[in-house]
C-alpha cells in the first residue's frame, strides 16, 4: 500500500516515520511535507495549497495511493476528505460535516450536550454584552474561547477580567464571530487520541501537553511548547472512563445525526475534582502528543489507520505499546507565538545523535542550502527512555546540541510528573 499524507509539520513528520516502520507500507508521500520529511519519504507540491482537495485528490489518484492521511485540522474543515473520497481513494480523516467538531466549540457543545458528555459549563455569545454578563456569572479564572480554528491559540484563560474581554471582542470582530465563554475546570489536564471508523472506537495511549510559551506554564497560549507519554499518575481505569462516558457516546450521536465520525477524536481532558470533564475536542491527531504516542506505538499505524478509513476497525488486533517512556521537547523561533522570526540558520542537528530524533516543523532550505526557521515553532527533539527521567535527560540533551539564533524552548517539559508532583484533585 502507498500512503499520501497531506500536512507540513513535525506532526506529518512523527506519522511519515511511523509509517516507514510499517511493512504493509511499501512506500509513503508526503504533500508538500517538509525538509526533514523528504530525507524519508518523497515530497509532492500542491499547487493549491493544503485546502485544495480537488488538487490533493487528483494527487491521490497520479500517486495511485491506496490510502490519504489528512494531518492538520484546517484541510478537513474545508471538506478534503470529502473531495479525496469522492475519488475513490480511501482516506482517513473526518468530512468537512463531521470536523466541526474540531471546527466550532458551540457545535462540539451541543454534541457534548446530546451523548451527555461530562464537560465544562458555558455559554455561548455573540455580542459584548453577552460576554460581560457571562464572565460575570462564572468569574475568574476567565476562560474564554474563540468558536472556530485558530491554531491552538484561540483561548484565554486569566484572572483579569479585562485581558477576557479584549480576547472576547478580538474573536467577535472577526466575520460570523462568536465565542464560547466557559467555567474554569481545575485539576491536570490529559490528551487522548481515539481512532475511530463512525461505530468502533480504539483509544491509543494518554498523553499531557504543555499550551503555554514559559516554565510553570506562565506566558501565553501556543500549539504547544512540549508532551509526554505513558501518564503514570493517572488512575488505571481512566483510558476506559473516556473510552465509555465520552468518546463512544460521542461517535455514537455523531452517526445518530446523520454525520458519522470517522478518523481521530482528540478528547482534550481535565480530571477535576468533580470527576473527568471534557475540555475541547479536535478531528485529528494534536501536535506535539502525536510526537510521543506515536514513539511508543508497536503496532502498525499504517493498518491501523487504514482500517477505520474503510470501516473495519473492529477487526485489528489489540494495540501493542512500548515500554518506554517518551518526551518531546519544542524549540521555537525568536518572538513565538506572535510574531515568530524566520530565515535563522539551524545548526547541530546532525549532532543530535541516536539517543533522541529530530522532528522538522518549521523548516526550509535558505537560498544558500543551509536549513533556515520558516514558523513559530521550528522542531521538535523526542527521545524515550527507560523512565521519564531518561527520557527527559536525553530529549533535553537533544534540544542543547541546536542552535537557532534567539530560539526559546521549556525547561520543565514532564519534570513536574519525573518528581511525583502531579495530584489529581479527589
């Protein structure tokens, strides 16, 4: 089987490398991909851009693929996975319908509200006046969410009732805009993947990302500065709860409403003092925990992937994990999240070694040759390890070998859980 998969970062990076691992997966294409992905796989153009599904469909059908992996979340909002299937092609991703899920948090609040997911309470507005009157009725902390994509960096989440509001009337004054408003959930926060074909749902292993630019997750919201997996200081029968009281019921209702739910349901989690409660939903796989679930995953991503594209999930065997620990630390470009520099020079990566991998995010080649940062955030260095200490240990020594001018990454990247700090609230 030949794999297309369509995205730029080091996410589609971790998926192309866990698919060069496959051997049902004789060769995989990655459009357009990055640097460090054309040193695995062979990088297409899309003329039209990531939003062209008749361009990444016609790509499809020249590749003669047997499978499409639509990596980020803007591509399927815009219906590519529809105009992919429409072809012919097997593709796994949601359709535009069912990707607002991802797409709109009032939708995915009334899916939430229909399969009686536990999740946080809100309101939706769409004028000043009812922003005021919201925050003043659940009060700080402030969360406050902007209702359509916006790369990670669309929630606000502070004790000033000011800096919410700005956030509120900077989403409203966009066209159709409107936000959500939500109660403050406390407690550690989980991500977890869901594979999924519409009715069988396979849950991969939990992982716990870090939103915020600075240590003690000070500083603003990004895509994510940093992951790690196994989470050993979650209870043993979590996987199981979200499985059972939220994603099940959540593909479930999606196939009641006509809109069945096919490919990856990111359940974004707070396990709060009142139980687990449903933070955000996504329609594909989140950057950076796809880095470390996908370093620990020994079963092969290609079939399973494949599988809920046509419907056949329930017949894959139980997934296998590694036992190791995995970590993935995030370095960013001078000025990230708002204004990233780019065009600096990369250095010592090469040096990076065996014990920890290099993932291309944003990335080029400058006019010279040399590798140049061409976004926000630049690579991400995962490393396993015996426990998370080791992981951690060889992950930062990964990230002290590159050097890019003015760059910023986290030091305390899973160092909290490496100590036993976590508590989840009882």
């Amino acid at each position: 089987m030949k794999v297309l998969v369509i995205g730029t970062g080091a996410r589609e990076h971790a998926i192309v490398r866990a698919l060069t691992l496959d051997s049902s997966v004789e060769a995989v294409i990655a459009a357009p991909g990055n640097p460090g992905i054309d040193a695995m796989a062979l990088c297409r153009d899309l003329p039209g851009g990531l939003l062209d599904g008749e361009g990444v469909a016609d790509l499809a059908v020249e590749l003669g693929v047997g499978l499409v992996i639509i990596g980020p979340e803007a591509p399927l909002v815009a219906g590519v996975a529809d105009a992919v299937r429409a072809r012919g092609v097997a593709c796994f991703g949601p359709t535009a319908q069912a990707a607002r899920l991802e797409g709109s948090k009032a939708f995915a609040k009334e899916v939430m509200a229909g399969a009686d997911v536990p999740t946080a309470l809100s309101h939706v507005c769409t004028t000043v006046e009812e922003v005021a009157s919201a925050l003043d009725v659940f009060g700080a902390p402030y969360v406050v969410k902007d209702d359509g994509l916006a790369a990670g960096k669309g929630v606000v989440v502070t004790r000033k009732r000011s800096k919410a509001l700005a956030h509120a009337i900077q989403c409203l004054n966009k066209p159709d805009g409107r936000i959500v408003v939500e109660e403050y959930l406390d407690g550690p926060e989980i991500s977890l993947f869901c594979i999924t074909d519409g009715t069988t749902v396979v849950p991969l292993a939990p992982a716990q990302d870090f939103k915020r630019l600075l240590d003690g997750d000070e500083g603003p919201n990004t895509g994510g500065m940093g992951a790690y997996s196994p989470i050993d200081w979650a209870p043993a029968s979590l996987v199981q709860d979200v499985v059972d009281r939220v994603a099940q019921p959540t593909v479930d209702e999606m196939r009641h409403q006509g809109m069945p739910f096919a490919g990856v349901l990111y359940v974004g989690l707070a396990l709060t003092s009142r139980g687990l409660r449903v933070i955000e939903f996504n329609a594909r796989f989140g950057d950076p925990e796809t880095q470390v679930v996908l370093a620990r995953l020994a079963s092969p991503l290609g079939r399973l992937l494949y599988a809920a594209a046509v419907g056949k999930l329930d017949e894959v065997p139980p997934l296998r994990w590694r036992p190791e620990h995995a970590v993935t630390v995030v370095v960013a470009s001078k000025g990230y999240p708002d204004s990233p520099r780019t065009g600096d020079v990369i250095e010592g990566m090469a040096e990076v070694g065996d014990d920890a991998c290099v993932l291309h995010a944003g990335t080029a080649f400058g006019k010279d040759g040399a590798m140049v940062s061409a976004g926000g955030r630049v690579l991400s260095i995962v490393a396993t390890g015996a426990d998370l200490a080791e992981a951690r240990h060889r992950a930062y020594q990964g990230v002290d070998r590159i050097r890019l001018k003015g760059s910023t990454h986290r030091t305390d990247i899973a160092l909290a859980a490496q100590r036993g700090e976590i508590m989840v609230p009882q």
